[in-house]
C-alpha cells in the first residue's frame, strides 16, 4: 500500500503542474484529478501506518 501511495502522490504532483499549464476547463478538471490522486496516495500512506503488516 505504501508503493501505492507513493505513486499517487508524484502522479499528483505531476498532474498538479501539467493542469497549471492548461486553459479553461480542462485545466481545472485536471487539477482535480491531481488533487484527488494528492489525497488518496495520503490516505493510503496513512492507512499502511495503522494497519498491522
């Protein structure tokens, strides 16, 4: 979970600065989906942190 998370957030990070390049709508929708992938790969670090291996 915790490689899971990891990619989510440097896809994230990534998206996060190609939906600063675009216009208009598209631009937003992309930021969105970088900020969701952003909090999910979080989410998945922090639930790898609680549960038990």
């Amino acid at each position: 979970m915790k490689g899971i998370g990891i990619a989510l957030i440097i896809i994230g990070c990534i998206g996060v600065l190609m939906g600063g390049m675009m216009f208009g709508d598209i631009g937003i929708a992309a930021l969105i989906g970088a900020v969701t992938a952003i909090l999910s790969g979080t989410g998945f670090i922090m639930a790898n942190k609680r549960l038990p291996a």
